[in-house]
C-alpha cells in the first residue's frame, strides 16, 4: 500500500452540466484529492438542487450531486477529512452541510467578510453557515498538507482561493476555480465581469497563477466554468494519478 502522504490521485466531478453561454461558460464542479496516507480531501460541494437560476442564465442540467459523485467512488460524506472552501458562491457552496465531520478551511478574509454579512452570500449562509460545520482559518497561501498548497486569489471574491495539486505522474496541477473561470481569460490584461469583486486584485491574482504555472511546471490548469474545457477532460470515475 502506498503510504505517501503526498497527492496520489485527483477527481473532477461535474455536478451540474449547464447550458453554455455565449461567453463559453458552463457547468459546474467539484473536485477530489486522494493522499497516500487514506486521507481525503474535497474541494468545493457544488449546487444545491433547489436553486433556481436567474432569469436569462441557461437552466442547470443536474448530473449528479458531489454525495451521489462520491457514492460511486464508494466513499459517504463522513470519509471526507478535509473540505477546502474555494469561496462561499452557492454554486460553491451548496452542500456544505452534508459534510458535519470534515474539517472545513477558507481564508479568513473570506469567512469574516460572509459572517458579517456580505449580500453576496445570502444564496447559501444555511448550507456554509450550519451550526455543525467546524472551520479552520488560514491567511494567504499555505501548504494544506504535503504537495497540496492553497493559493489565495482575490479578485472574482475576496479571499478566494485557488488548489494546486501536486500528482506522481501528471505533475501540478493548478485548480484555478474562479480566479480564471476560462481559459481565454488567463492572461494580466482581462477586464472584470459583473460578478467578479475587484478587477485590480483579479488581474494580480491571474499574473500569480501565471508566474505558479511557470514556476512549478504546471501541466494542466483546470478553469472553474470552461464549457470546452470540460467537454473534454478526464471525469470521475476516472481520475488523474
């Protein structure tokens, strides 16, 4: 049995497969992290059934929720050690709850700006916000356990942060999330979109990511919503090793 405590192997799960826009966006997901020591981390929980889309957004196409994703791995939300919040989007956000015996991480920008009463996260407080949920701090970029680093990327939300998951055989990869929601957005020079928080943060954290891929030899860069992007990577229960 391999005991390494680095990464082993990387799951992305599409949660729900949404229409694309016009601009390529699409879908949304949620991603698994197998250490060698029987660890388990995930990233992310995805949309909550219930939610209803605004008007002229394409209606979600639900494939199956992060739980239903994990019961065909064999695995129930209490074999989940750690849930490393992104940002507390509902579409981020949305199954928290499901999750009482994780140990939940977000960057502390970001929980004591939800705390206080953000409106940017009225959508989902019963799902991150649950009496029962346990949540551990972090300020900036660290490393989560060993090959697995959280990188804070403000911009899109303040305190959001990015994974980069350090993999045997594929090397790093970079979850970007919503840092770069696409792949023809990462570059310095983007513009802000309507739900992005600060475009001067977001332009300095893609120049981060782009300065990490050089940096760590990223291989792949996983982009949070890239309709077709996703049409074409590797999906659970397929992995990357």
């Amino acid at each position: 049995m391999n005991m390494s405590p680095m990464p082993q192997r990387l799951y992305l799960m599409q949660v729900v497969k949404s229409g694309e826009t016009p601009a390529g966006m699409g879908g949304v997901a949620c991603y698994l992290i197998e250490m060698g020591d029987g660890r388990r981390v995930l990233v992310d929980t995805g949309l909550p059934a219930n939610f209803q889309m605004p008007a002229g957004t394409p209606a979600p196409v639900y494939e199956m929720s992060v739980v239903e994703q994990l019961a065909v791995l064999g695995l129930r939300p209490e074999n989940i050690d750690l849930l490393i919040c992104t940002h507390f989007d509902i579409d981020h956000a949305g199954h928290h709850d499901a999750f009482p015996n994780a140990e939940f991480i977000v960057q502390r920008e970001h929980y004591e700006l939800a705390k206080a009463g953000n409106p940017r996260f009225d959508y989902a407080p019963a799902h991150w916000d649950h009496p029962a949920l346990c949540y551990r701090l972090v300020d900036g970029d660290c490393e989560l356990l060993p090959g697995l680093t959280l990188l804070k990327t403000s911009g899109h939300a303040p305190g959001h942060q990015s994974v980069l998951v350090r993999l045997p055989e594929t090397g790093p990869v970079l979850l970007a999330i919503d840092a770069v929601a696409l792949e023809r957005l990462f570059t310095p020079a983007r513009n802000a979109w309507p739900l992005d928080d600060d475009e001067a943060q977001l332009r300095t954290s893609t120049q981060k990511l782009l300065d990490v891929v050089e940096r760590e030899g990223v291989r792949l860069v996983v982009f949070g919503h890239d309709a077709h992007q996703w049409a074409a990577l590797k999906l659970a229960p397929a992995f990357y090793g």
